[in-house]
DNA sequence: GAAGACGCTGAATCAGCGC
DNA sequence: TGCGCTGATTCAGCGTCTT
C-alpha cells in the first residue's frame, strides 16, 4: 500500500474541488479556522456493513465475540476522534459543523463531539416518507435518520437563518423533525450498467435545507465523506464553495460529472437572506432630528395603559421613569426588558401606530 | 446523612410498589434475570443557565431540581453506567430496556448502552404535537425526545408484538417515529396549589405504545426513575406488573395516590396480543391509546345486529369472530369487505355515534 | 348557553454589539 | 474580558372569562 506523505498545510483554499485521500489527512493540509461549515456523512460502524476502515485505510476484522466488538467499538471512537478533531480545527470559531448517522453509530459520534468541546445546537431527525420495511417483522420499521448540528463552542456565533427557516416552513418556526423521501428516480446516480453509483446518496433537499439554514451566500462548505458530491452540488446550486474529501476514484469520478451539469441559481439576490437582525440600526434619536417625530410628543403603550413624553435627546420621561424606549418600557410595565419599538405608539386617525413604523420609513429612505 | 446499607438481596420481586431510594441500590436489591422489561427516564443534565423568557416576558419554567445537576460530562457517563449495569443485571436474558432522552444526555446514555453490551434494536422518536417553541429564534424547536430500544444481548429473544403494533397503525408495520402530544390538561398531575406535581411527567399514550410493543400481560416491569408514576399506571391498566424506584418521598406519594385510582383493563381477553390519501391517517389503535376509546367497550353495528368488543392493542372480538375493525365487520355480515370506521357505533346518550367521529376527532387535535 | 378573547404553560443547553 | 445597552422573539392546547 502506498500511503501519501502528510500534506503541507495550505495557505489558500482548495474552492470548489475534491481532494483525492484520506479525510483526516486532507483535513490536515488545510488552513485552520478556514471553513464556514462542515456537513459529515461519516461511515457507520461495523455491525451492518462489515467495511469498516481504520483512518490508515487497514480494514478491520469481521467479529463475533464480546472481546472483538469491545475492540471495534474503540477502533470506531478513535476513528470518530480524528476526523472530529481535524475537522474542528480547520472550522471557524462561528462555523458549525452537521453530522448524519443512524443508531448503529451516530451516539457514538454525539458523546465523542461533547467531549471535543462542540456544543450542541440541535438533534434534527430525518423522516423517511418511503423508509425501507422490516422485513422480519421483528422491530419497528427504522424510518429516521439522526443529524446532529453543532458549534464549534458555546460561545460560537453560529449562523442560523432563522427567517429563512420559518419561511420555507409556513411562517411557523422550522421543527427538529424534517419529513423528506430518500433519494430516489431520476435523482439517484447510475452508471451506465443502471446499477446505483452510491450507497447511501444523500437527497438534496436534506442539503438544500442544510445549507439554507446554516450558511450564508460566498460560504465554504467542506464534506470530509464526499461519496456522490451531494454536498458539493447543492452549494454550488446555491452560492456556496465546497470542499470534498474523497477515498474512492471512482466516486470522485461520479460527483465531478455531476456537479459539473449543476446550474448555479442565476441571480445572486434571490439567495439573500433576508434577516431582521442583519438590517441597518436606526437609534430612536434619528426619527427626532429627522422630524418624523417631534420633541415633547406623547407616546401611548400598545395596550393604552401608560404614556410617555419624547424629549429632545431622544429619551422618553413618564411620570416616574426616564431613559432609552427600551428602558422606560420596562420599567413601566415592571418587566425584566422591552422592545420599545414595538411597545410605543403614537395616536394617528384614531388608532395606535408603533414607533416601528417610522423606523422602517427611515430605513427605506436610507436605502 | 444517613446511608442505609446494603439491601441484601430479595429472593422475591415487590410486585406493583414503589422502592424507596437510590436507583442503584435498590436495583442491587433485586434478585437477578427476574425483570421483564426496564423503562428508565433517567435525569437529561440539561446544563441550564440563567433565566428564559417569553417574548411577552413571562418566564419559563425550566427543570432546575438538583437532580438534573451533573458536575460534567465524566460525572454523568459514572453514573449511567452504573444504573445501566445494575439494570442489566436484573433484566431476564430475553427481556429489553428502553431509554428516553434528549440531545442533551442521549448520544452518551446510547454509546454506554453499546458498551456494556445491550443490543440496540430501534431508536425511537417521539415527535411532539405540541412542543414549546424557540423564543429567541436562534435554533430549530426542539419538537422531538429520542428513545432507544435495546436487548439485554445481541442473542436476546426479546418480545416484540409485532402484529399488535401493526393493526395499532392500520395494518401498516409501526415506524420509529412516533406523533403524541405532551402531557398536559387534566392528565397532568397537579397539586392543590394548582401547580404541577412533577416537572417531566410523561404522557400514558407513550407508555401504553411501549408496554403493548413489547411486554406481555402478567410481565413484571421496572422503572428505575419512577417519577410520578405513568410506568406504573399504564402498567397496571394493562395487566402488567410493576416495580418503581424513586428518592423522592413526596413523588412517591402523588404516584402512590395516582396508581390507586387506576382501573385495570377488567377482562384479561381484552389484553391479549395477536399474532386513504389527502386527510392523515388515525389507526383505529390510537383511540384506545388516547383514551377516547376503552378496552372492552362494545361496539354495535350500524344497524344494531352486532356487537364486538375493543380489545387493547386495537383489534376487535366478536362471537365468532377476530381481527381489525375493518375484518370483524366484513366477517360479522359475510361480506367481502367492510369499512369499520362507518359501520362500528358507541352508544351514547342513546344514539349511535360511529368510531369515525372519534376519529375525525383525533384528527383535529393531530391538525 | 355558545362563541370568542385572553391568559397560561410545556425536559430549553435560546443575543450581540460596543466601549 | 466584562459590563451595559439595544432590541429581537412563540406554538399548540387547555382553562377561564367575556360578549
């Protein structure tokens, strides 16, 4: 067996391509704290599919005793330590980092990125709308699959497109439970025999999702288990950079082909991310020196009950509060905070509007 | 502090009680392989911080008892194994153990689980219908908890009710992902003070899917973190027996009083176990674990002609005859087919009401 | 009495910037 | 890094009160 030296670390980013070899050694060569986002499909342990590798690529024995399976559920951790270790340094202190497994490995993976110091976000389960039946009548028809979304650490910055989410879901907020089918049709790789190019390809609308929910346009995504290039071709559908890690030539192969025919959405604003939290601050002081508001005008709560003069420098006074909007809000409701935006209205025709109002005139007027 | 020692070990199981103490060493007290099936909802160590409030600024109340409090993730794994082991030891060679959590505790309780060599058979999602938001929009709502089904061994011939679960989800083979609200409403114990008497109380429709999946009538069942009780409820409404171990004295108190007013399913036949498009589907089964329907009501044919029984796992047994709804009411008629939902009636108030408003029902509070 | 308004609550690892 | 200020943020179900 031939085994590559280990790589120097690279300075640039290898952007929209597939590095050929071993994921912890590929993850190795690249810059620290470089990567946005990093989606894993990792192997599954040994007890369904026989092929598990250790990270120099030996494979490890069949088993049938206590002793063996001990030893392969620690060759497994191990294996599940290095890459989550590599892939953790080369990820942004902000990025965030998803992983896709079943019972048979994935609270092996979870305990093991606790103990690396990634903090937990989500658990998000994958409903299967045709899973595979038990053929055997003997348990129940395993219908999910588990996705574990994690920050770097509990101080990250994570990116998450909250807005987005509710969007994509009904204007409700998007739940831990995502129903999609499998990959299948017209979507699912062949080759030319007709015989599937992949195992497990993932679909892209769990990426899709994935990718609109975690990163922003102009991100790089890295996939250390590239296989079929779900990954890869799913950001490049949506403006992202990729960066796959692949073993096998031949699946290097396929994803190329396929991520080559993926047309890039054409307009760069319709992937924006519309997100309150990311527009222009406007202080309250500004409606003031603007004239939308006037000093001494008298605001009145959302519910009527209490009432509020504007004062020159943009503070409001109540009977018995003065400060920011935010703070006398509080203070006359006796709440622990206020968004005095909302809270605050200004009587016009006979009804209440909210200082708000004014703020997103502004904004509009400051483009 | 006073430390009991050491119960010496019990040549007989307490049937239908509550062990007051420690988990592990009551568990040390019971005699060995005399356990059909163990349900433990141990403590998550949800690691909170601070307070959380509402955008209305109420304030959430979160679990914050000492015994959700780890000092680390070291200390946690210590005491997982420790109840896992001694839980293994009193489990029968064929019996199972299931385990609920959160993302919090469950990747860590699953790969210990592995360790000491249970056998996983299915992780199971209970999705919520109704699971509390995320207020401050910054991750997906945790709308799921994830139980894991395991063996006492991979060898283990455990019980599993296979057709039982099936005709429960309308002959279609039960997935492991499982739709139930929360407990709440007037299932959700409370004390004088109106206030809820235990803060993670499960809901009997969770424990009635579990006990009819996989335990037979007269199967001594363990709850290791007894809590206020479902386990010992649900188990007595089904004809199965139960041992609870709690520390606290005052839950054990309201399950005490909870169990006592519990009403067994009354004939033992009813509990035994036998081998549409645009609207979501009900399984007829799913009325009885909800309550709308109890085991061994009678059923009348639309007509008045016939009657047939409910039984638990959501058959129905007539004079001559067994199977689903849909089966009893073909055979009853001698016809070839027959749709139970319109053709089977409750009595009530003197009228016939058919099964399918029961259903329609369910479906409305499932959205 | 019925229908609608309103309030309360549930296993929750729940903010981000600037000084 | 620590502190203080700004200001963003909720769904379903049940019970009670009002119209």
């Amino acid at each position: 067996m031939t085994k590559k030296a280990p790589k120097p670390h690279l300075t640039t980013l290898p952007l929209d391509s597939i590095i050929g070899g071993d994921s912890i050694e590929a993850l190795n060569s690249l810059p620290e704290a470089s990567i946005d986002m990093i989606f894993a499909d990792p192997p599954y342990n040994l007890q369904l599919s026989g092929e598990l590798h250790r990270p120099n690529n030996s494979r490890v024995d069949g088993v049938d005793n206590d002793w063996d399976k001990f030893a392969d559920f620690a060759t497994y951790d191990r294996f599940t330590v290095d890459w989550l270790k590599a892939a953790r340094r080369v990820l942004k202190d902000d990025g965030s980092l998803w992983v896709i497994g079943s019972y048979h490995n994935i609270f092996r993976v979870g305990a093991k990125l606790q103990d690396l110091g990634y903090w937990m976000l989500n658990d998000v389960i994958w409903r299967k709308t045709n899973p595979m039946p038990n053929f055997r009548g003997r348990r129940f028809t395993n219908a999910h699959e588990t996705m574990i979304w994690c920050a770097k650490s509990a101080e990250s910055r994570y990116q998450f497109n909250y807005e987005a989410m509710k969007t994509l879901n009904d204007d409700l907020q998007m739940r831990s439970d995502w129903l999609m089918p499998i990959c299948s049709g017209s979507e699912r790789l062949k080759g030319e025999d007709g015989v599937k190019s992949h195992p497990t390809q993932k679909p892209e609308a769990l990426l899709y999702r994935i990718l609109m929910a975690a990163t922003k346009p102009g991100d790089v995504v890295l996939d250390p288990f590239f296989g079929s290039g779900t990954t890869g071709a799913v950001a490049k559908k949506l403006g992202r950079h990729y960066i796959g890690i692949e073993r096998d030539p031949n699946y290097i192969k396929v994803a190329r082909a396929r991520i080559s025919k993926v047309q890039p959405v054409p307009e760069k604003e319709m992937l924006q991310i519309t997100s309150k939290r990311e527009e222009p601050r406007i202080p309250f002081g500004w409606l003031i020196e603007r004239g939308l508001l006037e000093p001494g005008t008298v605001l009145t709560s959302t519910n009527g009950r209490f009432t509020a003069k504007v004062r020159a420098d943009g503070t409001l006074i109540s009977s018995d509060h003065r400060g920011s909007i935010h703070q006398v809000g509080a203070a006359v409701q006796g709440a622990p905070a206020c968004n005095g935006w909302q809270f605050w209205c200004v009587p016009r025709e006979g009804q209440l509007i909210p200082i708000d109002y004014y703020r997103q005139q502004l904004r509009a007027e400051l483009h």
